[in-house]
C-alpha cells in the first residue's frame, strides 16, 4: 500500500458519499413536512416513521459490511453492492413525492431505504481500503467534504426547487445518485490483493471480540458514537419544524437555515483531519463535542426573535427576513456555523478511530459495527426527541435542551479512549 493519501482517488471515491447524502439530505428535509402535512401524521408518529429507515439499516448495513469482507468477484468485494443498490434507490425516491396515499408513501419509503442499506456500508469501507492509516483521518475528511456538498446540494437547491415543486429536489436526488455510483464504478480499483486470516469472524462474533477486549477502547469508541448520533439526528430529523414551529419560518427558509451547518461541515471536513493528523483523534473529536454542546445549549436559551437578529448580508444560505428582502446571515446561523465546526471535528475522525482497531482483512466488518452503533442511536433519536416534543404540548424548543445531555455523555466516554490512532505504515 502507498505511503501517501492519493487525492485525486480519494476525491473521485467521494462521489459515492455525495449521491448518500444527497439523498438523506432531501430526505430528512422534506419527508417530515409530507407526513406532518400532506398526512397528518402527529409529532411522535413523524418521529417513529423517520426512524424506520434506520431499523432497515440497523439489521442490512453491519451484515452486509461483514459479507463484502469475504466477497470475492472480478469486480472486487465492495462495487457489486453499489451496481445492484444505487439504481433501485434511484427509482424509490424519485416516486416517493407523486405517492398519494400512505400505504404507497410507505411502500416507496421502505424500498428506498432497503436498498440504501445494501450500499451504504461497502462505498465506506472503500475508503480504508484504499488508503493507508496515518492518512486516513484526511481521506474521510475528502469523502466528507463531498458528502457535506451533497447535503448542501439537497438543502439549497432543494430548499429552492421544492417552491416550485416538492417534485423537483427528490428527482435532482436520484440523478445525482445515479451519476454517483457510476463515478465510483468507473474510477476506482479496489485492491485486487486480500489480507487473509484463515475463517473471517462475523458481526457478531467481532463485536462480542470488543466487548471483552481488556481496555475497552473499542467499547468506548462505539457508545460514544451512539450517544453524539443520539444528539445530532434528532436535531437533524426535527430541525425544519423546529424553525417552522419555534422560529416562525416557512419550510424552505428552516431548510436553507439548516444548510448553513453542512456548509461549515464542509468547510472543516478536510482541516479536520489534518488536525487529528497534529493533535490525534481522541482529542480533535472531544474538542468537537464541547463545540457542539455550547451551540445546541445557545440554541435552546436565546430567545426566537433574538434568534432571527440579522448579523449580516449572506447570498444563498442566509435567509430574508422580511418578504422580498436581502438573504442575511442570522445569529441562528452563527450558531449552525459552530454546529458545522464541531460536527466535523466528530464525525471526521470517528471511522477512521474504528477501522485501525482492526486489520484490512476486516475492515467492512468493522465499518458495519460503526454503522450497528450510529443507526440504532438514530433509530432512538427522533423517537425519544418525538415524544419530548408531543408531551411538552409541541415545543420543539426541547430537542435543544436534551440533545446536549448526549453530547457530554459522549465526551466522558472519550476521555477514556487509549486506542484508534494512526498506525504509521512501514512502506
């Protein structure tokens, strides 16, 4: 394996995360308001129903990271995933806003998210595969930043396009996902040469492995990640109401609002990583916890209007705040703007922490673990923050108060983190 980050390869591979987050970014933007209102769904029924794509993923996505371990094909272990899963995520969700009824929206809704799960861990698991580990911090903040153009793409233009027709961002979705995968396809070689280890351990049987390891490292590692995504995807899944709700904004300005925090996501995803790369993991990611707890904690005590306090002009992602006025940058938005900072601080550098507590042998078995903790914290996410909002008489003001509580559990189990580093390679 090289002994240098191959950017160009790297960034192509991005191409594959893009299409993913494009898809959840619409997803997760304008599925909520379908249910709330073209439905009539109530706030802890939303809750549940955002989470169901997760409950597919939470059984689909760790399996199948474990099965393309010990796939072998002429087209590599991890792209026949992407070939079978991304067209017929294409196709569901592009039908998902012409569904009339909400037995053909769920059918729609479940074939996407099936199908999604098939992929999602493979086009991962790629990037470790390709790239060395001291480099990999930086390569997930490559794949990030492109996965952060995705969500940006969906908020933005979606935000925009959905005023023409709640269509149009759903169908921008599933063209792009299609030229992703093809991207990916296209342009990057898996290694054709496996570290083999004799019989590969299951999902289970690894992370029964972690559970008894003697310093607990990994063990740590997986629950934070459970506990920051519980914080962070309630946020996400309930954020375009809490801005219709709490703020007084319309749908399409919550959701440009939101896009104000992939921005900054992106900005630092590859600075990110060159930090692990000086300061190491553990530290980058509990300096990203503290950044993002203080946001959420502002967010929850700064009183709405003072919220919308105009900071300065903005072009695409600030919002106008008067009928026909300048897009300005608001202190709701300097706020995501820290949201942004510390969640690419996290995120960044959490994969990388898990694939080198493993060898290369196992690394889609031990990227399926990181997505076995991630999902099921999002699965309990919008349904513990759904209820919060239902039983405080649709406050949706409370997500803010006890998302951080998640956030800081999650600092305490990192401080104790003594594993996950970069490995420098040899040659």
């Amino acid at each position: 394996m090289s002994t240098r980050l191959n950017y160009g390869k790297t960034f192509l591979l991005g191409f594959g995360f893009f299409g993913v987050s494009v898809i959840w970014g619409v997803y997760n933007a304008f599925v909520p308001i379908f249910l709330a209102d073209k439905f009539g769904l109530a706030p802890a029924v939303i809750g549940f129903f955002m989470t169901l794509d997760n409950i597919a993923a939470l059984f689909i996505q760790p399996p199948v990271g474990a099965w393309s371990d010990r796939l072998r094909t002429p087209l590599g272990r991890r792209i026949p995933f992407i070939l079978v899963g991304a067209p017929i995520t294409a196709v569901a969700f592009g039908l998902i806003p012409l569904a009339a009824i909400l037995p053909l929206f769920v059918a729609c809704t479940s074939t996407l998210l099936l199908s999604a799960a098939l992929w999602r861990t493979p086009v991962v698991a790629l990037m470790p595969d390709i790239t060395p580990s001291q480099f990999r911090s930086q390569a997930n903040g490559i794949i990030n930043f492109m996965g952060g153009v995705g969500t940006i793409v969906a908020l933005q233009t979606g935000g925009m396009l959905y005023k023409l027709s709640p269509n149009f961002p759903f169908w921008l979705g599933s063209v792009l996902v299609v030229i992703a995968a093809l991207v990916v396809y296209l342009f990057i070689e898996e290694p054709k040469e496996y570290e083999e280890t004799g019989k590969q351990p299951g999902m289970w049987e690894s992370l029964k492995e972690v559970f008894r390891d003697a310093d607990k490292s990994g063990l740590r590692i997986l629950l934070a990640i459970f506990f920051w995504f519980l914080g962070f995807s309630a946020v996400e899944t309930f954020f375009t109401l809490y801005a219709k709700n709490h703020l007084g904004l319309n749908e399409g300005d919550g959701a440009t609002l939101l896009s104000v925090l992939p921005l900054f996501f992106v900005l630092f995803a590859i600075p990110s990583g060159f930090i692990a790369g000086k300061i190491g993991r553990r530290v980058t990611i509990s300096i990203g916890l503290v950044t993002i707890t203080l946001m959420l904690l502002l967010l929850y005590i700064t009183p709405a209007e003072a919220l919308l306090t105009g900071i300065a002009p903005l072009p695409l992602v600030g919002i106008p705040l008067v009928e026909g006025g300048a897009r300005m940058l608001t202190l709701a938005g300097v706020l995501l703007i820290l949201g942004g900072i510390g969640w690419a601080l996290i995120n960044i550098n959490s994969l990388p922490m898990i694939v080198d507590l493993t060898s290369a042998a196992r690394i889609g078995t031990y990227t399926g673990l990181y997505y076995l903790f991630s999902t099921f914290s999002a699965i309990v996410g919008p349904n513990v923050n759904g209820w919060a909002v239902q039983l405080t008489g649709g406050n949706y003001n409370i997500i803010m108060i006890i998302s951080p509580v998640f956030m800081l559990i999650a600092l305490g189990l990192m401080l104790g983190v003594r594993r996950g580093e970069a490995v420098t390679s040899s040659g």
